[in-house]
C-alpha cells in the first residue's frame, strides 16, 4: 500500500511551478525542458499505478522531445504491450500533472485508485529511458523519485530510443516475443535482415543522417551488426555539441523544408540514396540526389507504398492470398497521388493524425500496413496471420521462399511501434529485391504538389473536424468557403485541423501545379486566420 505521508514529502521537492497548465497529447507532455520537473515526479507515481492495475506488467516511460528543439522535453508512457497508453488514462495524466499542491496531488492519486480500482499492495515495475537532451539527466532523477515515492521498482534503460524502449518493455512482458535486452533487439532484426536480403547481389552504402541525436548510438551498433550486407554511412553524429540537435537535419527538416540538410551537400553523389532520422529514431525520411544533382524526397506514403506492395505480392507468391487480407492506413496528409495508387490495388482506410489511430486501425486488417507521411509507421501482422504462417504448407519452393520471407520480415519489423532502424532495414529489403534504385522507387507515382503552413489563432479549440479531420463542422461556413475555392485549383484539396502538440491551426493543400497548391494553402490559410 501506498504511504501517503512520504509521497506528499517528496512531492515538496518536486512543486509545480504556478504558472504552467499540462496537458497529455498525441506526443505525452511536451514543452520546454526545464518546465518538467513536477510532471516527471508525478509520471513516475502513474508509472507506477499503471504497472499495478497492469498485472504487475512491466510499463515503459519514454523523455524525448523527438524532432523538437534541443530544449524541449517531453516524457510519454508505454502499455505493457509495447503499445501508448490507453486513451483513457490521458486523462488521468493530465490531472495529475495540473494537481497544484502536494495535498491536491494525494487526492488525485486516490481518486485515480478509487475510480480505476487499483490494488496498491501489488508490486510496480517501469522500464525507462530517456534521448540526448541535456535536461534528460536531472528529469531521470525526478521521475525516479516518483517511482522511489511509491516503492515501484524502476529498470533504466539508459540513453536509447524510443522503439528500443517500446521493444523491451513488450519483450519483458512477453517471454517469446524477443530477449528483453538492446541485444536481443539487434540479433532479432539483424538476424531476420540477414535472411531476407541473403542470395542477393551487395548491397551499395547507405547513408544515415542521425539528426545528432540518440539515433546515432543505436545506428552505430546497427551498423556493427551488419557488418557488410549492409555498409552504413553515418552523418550528423554530434550527440553532444550544444544546439545541433534536429537542427537542419534530421526527418523533420527534410520532410518539412523538402530539402537535403545543408550539412549532407555534396556527401550524396548523384543516384545514391541516404535517409533521415529524427530525434527519437522512431520516424525515416528516405531521398536521393538524381543524375542531374536534383534532391528527391521518398517521404511515409513512398515507403508505405514500396512495402505495402512487396508483402501483397509475396501474400500471392506464398498461396496465402485467400487467407490474408493486406490493408494499408493513412491520414488525410497523405500525398493524394499515393492515395490513388493505392486504392487502386488493396483496402485503403483514412484515419484522425496521431499514431495511436493509425495503430488501431491497422489492427483490423490481417496484415495491417501504416505510415503518417512524415514517415512514422510500421507493419502489424494479427495474431491470426501469424498461425496461419505457421500452419501454412506450401505447394512448392516458390511458395516456401516467399512464406520464409513473410515470416523473417515479422521479425525484422518493430510492431509494438514505428522504429526508423526497423524500417530502414524494410525498405533495404524491398529495394534489394526488387533491384530498384532511388529512382525506381520514386517512379511509382509522383507526388502532387503541396504545401503545409501554420496559422496562429485566438483559440484552435474552435475548429472542429469529422471525416477523418478532412472536414470542419466548426467555425460555422468556414468549411464550405473552402469547398468553393478549392473547385478553383486543378486537382486541388485542402483542409483545416487543429494541432495536437502545438497551439496552432495547420493548413494543408495539395493541387495538380506547385503554384496552385501554395496559392490554395495561403488562401485558405487567410480564411483561418
Ligand atoms: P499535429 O501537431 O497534431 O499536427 C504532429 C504531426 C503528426 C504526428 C504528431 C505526433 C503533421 C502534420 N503532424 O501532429 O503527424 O506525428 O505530431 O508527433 O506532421
Ligand atoms: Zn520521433
């Protein structure tokens, strides 16, 4: 049982600052570092209920600002299966977090063991881990205080990424998934690359843009682990340089400005290919630079696209074809060009942004692929798909390779969570196979111009959308004004949503012309405003 008495004196150690209001969206608290103190303290008393009300299952807590700058923090929980946290505990977070005393604070606790109905006397383990911000260090020691208060049991993961933390807490919870070390993580999915990619020819070097952050450990053990099926260059590795974090590089950069990072320029020879990784490692930006020294970016849609198709085409190479139904899930973000090839060939489902949507409806396809366009997502085989893998017994060695390959690539793919490392290795596997250069890749459709800006507003809880976020049922008549001027662009869409990690409004436009589709953004844009 919980001793309320010493939480309220650690509690004092750990005040929330007066001014601030928190708030648990789509990314966890987000904000700037050194507001965080309070929030990780209390985070590490939820950890911890949660992990009761869990069985006693291991709950995992993640410090990262992902692609922010350097000094934003941000700290967000991980479910025992690897997955975010249940929805509804959002709310439980978020009012922990705004408790303004110590005394508030103990009300909140008990009102939350009281209302989800929590056996206290269970005991609490939390797997955590935290990125290269410098105000990750005295965050750890506030969160362990939390965990300390209520005498949870807490396993530091150290400095590490955010699949690899969602990776050990699922393999700690589930003794067949993988060995729940960082490890286990590599030899599973080096191993699984090594099979997938073994009888082809060599494979040329990829270059990797780190982003400056924890991405270049995990990258720099990949890189050992595979040794020359896959020779890694690594870029923008400068981990403890002040301020160079994400900035200009990185996949937020390059999907956001649409440009190669001015510290990659002339390290991308014309044709070869390289990647992005964000701050986190959990979102990858491929491009390459043409013949004709121009930069091309293979953005979400593009890798969702390559690797949706691949696993439909080896789903047929294996017989499985009447068994397994191959789905794919976007937001209205995606590219519409993508959006149309797709449909063209296999189930395609739009969804609300934020991964936890995309997660969820991916579940309710057998093989279930998802990628939001900034290039976050992974591939979800159901547990059914993975007894009829098993179970399957193949006609003839054709199908027996192709059902090997489906099976390696369960174990190459990170599926509690998109993994930039993971997916890497997926689309290597893919281009491989395939024999595609960038260029290939890239000719599957071509993107339509668009255009994505901001717009600050008095309040964005004043726009209200339906349909998956592509249409606004509030500022009343703003929707069909909209609807007006985009019958004026030649394959022109547009829409409007809040955003859920920053206080703005984003606006986002697409059209058959670049003019078009950046005339259209800053018009509708001027509705908002
Ligand atoms: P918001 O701020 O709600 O648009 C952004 C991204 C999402 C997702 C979340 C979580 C865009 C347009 N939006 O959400 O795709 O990645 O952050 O980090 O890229
Ligand atoms: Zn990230």
């Amino acid at each position: 049982p919980l001793d309320f008495a010493t939480i309220a004196e650690a509690s004092d150690q750990h005040a929330k600052p007066t001014y601030y209001q928190y708030q648990y969206g789509t990314a966890g608290f987000r904000t700037l570092g050194d507001r965080l103190d309070s929030v990780l303290f209390r985070v590490g008393i939820l950890a911890a209920l949660r992990s009761m009300k869990q069985n006693s299952h291991a709950i995992g807590v993640m410090i990262t600002a992902s692609h922010n700058p350097e000094k934003d923090n941000g700290v967000k929980l991980v479910d025992p299966r690897g997955e975010m946290l249940e929805a509804s505990w959002e709310a439980h977070a978020t009012t922990l977090a705004n408790a303004r005393s110590s005394n508030e604070l103990l009300n909140v606790i008990q009102h939350i063991i009281e209302t989800v109905k929590i056996d206290t006397s269970r005991p609490a383990l939390v797997i955590y881990g935290r990125d290269t911000r410098p105000s990750g260090e005295s965050l750890v020691a506030a969160f362990r205080d939390g965990l300390r208060a209520v005498g949870a049991e807490g396993r530091d993961a150290g400095i590490t990424t955010t699949p690899i933390l969602h990776y050990l807490v699922r393999a700690t919870n589930s003794k067949d998934f993988g060995e729940p070390t960082e490890l286990g993580y590599f030899t599973k999915m080096t191993d699984a690359f090594k099979q997938l990619v073994a009888g082809r020819p060599k494979i040329a070097p990829l270059l990797v843009d780190c982003a400056n952050g924890v991405g270049t450990q995990a990258a720099e053990t990949l890189k050992e682990y595979l040794g020359d099926t896959l020779p890694l260059i690594l870029e923008n590795t400068s981990t403890t340089t002040p301020g160079a974090l994400n900035r200009a590089c990185g996949a937020d950069y390059v999907k956001t400005t649409q440009q190669l990072p001015p510290s990659l320029e002339g390290k991308v020879a014309p044709g070869q290919r390289g990647c992005s990784l964000d701050g986190d490692a959990d979102r990858l930006m491929y491009f390459y630079v043409s013949e004709k020294r121009q930069f091309r970016m293979l953005d979400g849609d593009k890798i969702a696209t390559l690797v949706a198709a691949f696993i439909v085409d080896l789903v047929k190479l294996s017989g499985l074809q009447s068994k397994i139904r191959v789905g794919i899930v976007q937001t209205a973000y995606a590219n519409g060009a993508s959006t149309k090839y797709l449909t063209q060939r296999l189930p395609v489902k739009c969804v609300p942004t934020g991964v936890k949507h995309l997660h969820h409806a991916a579940e309710s396809f057998d093989i279930g692929v998802y990628f939001e366009a900034n290039g976050h997502g992974t591939v979800l085989f159901s547990r059914n798909t993975l007894e009829t893998l098993e179970r399957h017994e193949p006609n003839t060695p054709a199908q027996q390779t192709a059902l090997n390959h489906i099976i390696n690539l369960t174990k190459l793919i990170n599926q509690t969570v998109g993994d930039a490392l993971s997916d890497m290795l997926l689309v290597e596997v893919v281009l491989a196979h395939k024999s595609y250069s960038g260029v290939e890749w890239d000719s599957l459709y071509t993107d339509l111009p668009n255009r994505l800006v901001k717009v600050v507003v008095n309040d964005r809880n004043n726009f209200v959308t339906t349909d998956a976020e592509r249409r606004l049922v509030n500022p009343a008549g703003l929707q069909q004004r909209i609807d007006e001027l985009v019958l004026k662009y030649d394959g022109g869409r547009a829409f409007v949503r809040p955003s859920g990690t920053e206080d703005v409004v984003r606006v986002y436009a697409e059209a058959n012309a670049r003019i078009g589709a950046d005339e259209l953004a800053y018009r509708v844009a001027g509705m908002v405003y």
